[in-house]
C-alpha cells in the first residue's frame, strides 16, 4: 500500500460509508414502523421509533458535516501528515503522542527559568534569540505531503540533544517526534548553527585589549591565546580502529582551539583522528601556516626585554617553539626560567578552562559522541559556536556543570613533541622571543619585589 493515503480514496470510501449508514437508518425505521403495526403497545412503541428514526437522521447530519471537514482540511497540509503519523503508528503497533509532557510545558510556559536553563543550558531569551537567528535556515514551508516542525521546536530538539548525553531515541520521545525525524532535525540545526553563527569565531574585542587582560589576569606579556587541545570520543568507523584509537584507550577524533581570558574560542580545528599528536594537528592547520607566513596577527609590536616581538600563543610542551607560539623551557635551570613556566602555564590555563565549560555545557562530548565519525566536526563546531554566543550574552555557567566532570573528560595532555623535521629557522627565532620575554619578566619580578 502506498504510503500516502490518497484523499480520493479516503472520500470513495467515506462517502460509501455514509450510504452503509443511510440504507441502515432506513430499513432500521421499515422494521421500526412494522414493529409499530404488530405491536400491542403501538403508542409506546411509536414514541420510541420516532426517537430512534430522529437519533438515526441525527447521526447522518453528523456524518454529513464530518465528511465536509474531512473534504476540506484534505485540501490542507495537515491532513495527510496526521494521516501518515497514524498508520506509521499503527505499524509500530503503538501510537506515539503528537506532543510529550516536555514540549507541552515548554510551549505552555511552564518551565521556570532554572528548569529552562538546566534543560537548554542557557536562559530562555537565549533560546528564542537562537531561533530568530536561524530561522532562514530552519523555517519550510508547508506542502500538501508535510507539515514541517517549527523552528523553536527544532531548536529545542538540537540543543537538548547537544546539552545532553542521553540516546537520540530519548530525545525524540521526549519531543514527541519518531526518531529518525529526531536524527534529521539534529542535524539540520547543528548545520544552521554552523551557518548562522560563524561570525563568533572571530576575536570580538581588540586584540591589544586581549593582551592586556591575559598580562593583568596572569603577567604573560604579549599574549594573544592560550592554545591547547582535546580528545573528543567518537564511535570508529570500520577498518579505521588504528588511526582512531589514542593514547588514553579509546577512540577520538583531536579540538584544537586557542582561547581567549573570556574563555571565549577564536581559532577551532577539528578533524585529526585519536592517534595524531598534537602537534601534527598544528602542522595541518590554518593556524600554522599563517602564523609561520606572519599574518596570524595585526602588526602590533612591543619593546620586550630588549627586543621588539609581535603577539604570541602559549602552548604546553606538545607544540614546537615558534615566533608566535611560547611552550614551556623543557629543563629550566635558572629561576627566570622557573618564572617564565609559572606565568606561562598559569596563562595556558585559560584553555583548560575553556575546554571544562565547553564540555560541562554541551553534555554530549561527554560520551560517545551523537554521530558518527564523519559529522562529529560540524557537531563540535557547533558546540563551540554556542559556547561563545552564551559568553557574549552573559549566560552563567554554574558551578555544579563543571564539578561532575571526569578528570580524563576535560583536557588530556600529550606527550612531549618530537620535532625532527622541526624547521630550524624558525626554532632559533622562536627562541630569541622566549630569551626577550624571559628577560623581560626576570625584571617585572625584580621590581616586584623592590
């Protein structure tokens, strides 16, 4: 049987229907009035052939009407969906509710704004300012064969999904929709999410103001992100066990990202699977080429302990030294040296920091993650996307978010690079900034003291 119900077959045989009822009415009022003739009691039985001819005459009148609606609500979108919702149901051998208790209270208002936000991580004039934002993306148009969802309806879908690590049949029953349907819209609002907020990416404040709240919060000067990375847990494609399986015992693909003091993401690469190292995943990347080419940054400069530098990355010992990326002295034997690694794994925290909230928030990097391999990089994308806007709209992150996360789910790090194909050039003058900066805070220290 097609699986569209054809509305001239539905009206062929709802008006056969109506006929069954009519000869009904009619030879049920024949043996009412010969009941009448033969009957003893002929007032009485009368009275109550009357009242069953007139109940009868009623329920065509009923039918009639019913049978109009029916007419033209076909002519509508909503008709055949409802139509095509029943007999999947039917097939399914249960009916699933058109709406479940959560998306009845979210669109009755019942939600307290503390439920709203443990529900979608974020308040509720959030969430509606994501749904005006994406609906370009979201918004269909209704045809005679579907009724789209709405767009909050959508959005409530992806979020919940993202915020949560629960099973994507959960979410759609959740959302009272089946759960490929559930699938199609997560996806589909991750993707607008990447389309519509791209721009968040970007730096939103100066870049001179950057470097100047990570010397106030952490006294790195110069310093225009802390770089770091993470392993994000996904399901292995098949045949692929080698190249996704890393060095904490799981499969993963690598988030590089560069954070700013606001926690807020500027640089996002993700791609490299579980067993690249990090500094692989350097080498691939944007980032890399044009920090070596050195266009990462606007020409600002800065008499730095002698010497005049541009803005700089910090990174932990899993990245190579560069121009324009600190890592830690690997044997420090002088106290200057103790103190360019304090300041600089202190400023190197923001990263770590960024990492926790982002996980803490968006639940679903927490577990495997809700796609396979090949979509996980717009997911985490996305995730980071939401992760700046929440920052930009001032959204609390509570501290319990954070509090229940696992150590290994929140920043794991590398092992010591191992460059041997490490350019050279690029090492010494990586170097001449290190030996600038850590003259120059040998000094800041001195003046501390005195």
């Amino acid at each position: 049987m097609s699986p569209v119900i054809s509305k001239f077959h539905f009206m062929e045989q709802a008006q056969q229907g109506l006929q069954l009822l009519a000869q009904a009415a009619l030879q049920m009022g024949a043996t009412a009035a010969t009941f009448v003739a033969e009957s003893e009691e002929a007032e009485k039985t009368a009275a109550l052939a009357q009242t069953m001819q007139a109940n009868l005459n009623q329920a065509i009148i009923h039918t009639q009407r019913t049978l109009e609606l029916i007419s033209s609500l076909l002519i509508e979108p909503q008709m055949p969906a409802v139509f095509q919702s029943l007999r999947r149901s039917a097939h399914r051998g249960s009916a699933f509710p058109t709406h479940s208790r959560l998306w009845r209270d979210l669109r009755a208002g019942r939600l307290d704004p503390q439920c709203w936000r443990q529900t979608f991580r974020m308040s509720k004039e959030t969430f509606y300012y994501i749904c005006d934002q994406l609906t370009p993306y979201l918004q269909h148009e209704a045809t005679q064969m579907k009724l789209p969802l709405s767009v909050p309806r959508k959005v409530a879908i992806g979020l919940y999904h993202l915020a949560s690590p629960v099973p994507l049949r959960c979410v759609a029953e959740l959302f009272g929709v089946g759960r490929s349907t559930a699938g199609h819209t997560f996806h589909e609002v991750v993707d607008a999410i990447c389309m519509g907020f791209r721009h968040l990416l970007e730096n939103q404040c100066d870049l001179e103001e950057v470097m100047e709240m990570f010397w106030a919060r952490h006294s790195f000067p110069m310093c225009a992100g802390a770089i770091g990375s993470t392993h994000i847990e996904v399901r292995c494609p098949k045949g692929q066990e080698k190249d996704y399986w890393n060095q904490h015992q799981y499969f993963s693909v690598i988030l590089q990202a560069v954070a700013d003091p606001r926690l807020r993401f500027s640089q996002v690469f993700v791609g490299s699977s579980g067993s690249s190292h990090d500094s692989h995943m350097l080498e691939a990347s944007q980032l890399c080429q044009k920090g070596n080419l050195g266009n990462l940054f606007p020409p600002i400069h800065k008499e730095i302990g002698g010497q005049t530098i541009g803005p700089v990355l910090v990174g932990d010992e899993a990245y190579p030294l560069r121009e324009w990326l600190m890592v830690p002295c690997h044997h420090p034997a002088t106290p200057e040296e103790l103190c360019f690694n304090e300041r600089l794994s202190s400023a190197q925290e923001t990263i770590d920091q960024a990492f926790r909230q982002l996980r803490g928030r968006w639940q679903c990097l927490l577990a495997k993650a809700p796609c396979r391999a090949e979509r996980i990089g717009k997911v985490i994308t996305g995730c980071c996307l939401l992760h700046n806007l929440c920052i930009d709209r001032g959204e609390v992150f509570p501290h319990e978010w954070d509090s229940g996360l696992q150590p290994r789910c929140c920043i794991e790090r590398s092992q010591t690079a191992e460059w041997p194909a490490d350019d050279e050039a690029q090492r010494k003058m990586g170097q001449q900034v290190r030996q600038a900066i850590i003259r120059y805070l040998a000094l800041d220290a001195q003046q501390d003291r005195e």
